[in-house]
C-alpha cells in the first residue's frame, strides 16, 4: 500500500509554515511521522534531525504577525511516512 519509491527522501530540516525556507510542498502530499525521544508528535511545527530538534506551539499564544509562538525541544528526532 505505501509505495516508498514514489515518495521523496525526508529532508534533514523541514517546516510546515509555507514562508519557511525548509518547507517543501512535495513533501505534505504524504502522511509524514516524527517521533522525539521514542515518541511520537502530532503538533510539530518544524524539525532538524541532525541537530536534534523540534519546535512546537507554546499554547495558544501568538506572535505580532499572527503566528503561533514556537518553543524547541530537544532529543533524538526520526522522521518517517505512515
């Protein structure tokens, strides 16, 4: 059911937000995963496996422009498609 060779390979950092310079549309037309610390996250925002991080919303809270404010956890971060 899941063809991995039509799929493109994970990048290193990757964002959800459109404006992000590491956001990558081809990627969002498949069920992505990413799992910290063994894991797994369904609010990330934004990912960098090799350095270790995630960012995710503080809450409910925004910023001047609209955007929700993001704080970083740190750890083991994978990647992968459902």
């Amino acid at each position: 059911m899941n063809d991995t060779s039509a799929q493109p390979a994970l990048p290193d950092r990757l964002s959800v937000n459109p404006r992000s310079k590491f956001h990558v549309a081809a990627i969002f037309e498949h069920d992505i995963g990413i799992t910290v610390n063994g894991k797994e996250r369904f609010d990330v925002e934004e990912y960098c496996i090799s350095e270790g991080w995630v960012k995710v919303p503080a809450g409910k809270a925004l910023d001047r422009r609209g955007q929700p404010l993001l704080m970083t956890i740190k750890g083991t971060v994978e990647a992968f498609y459902k």
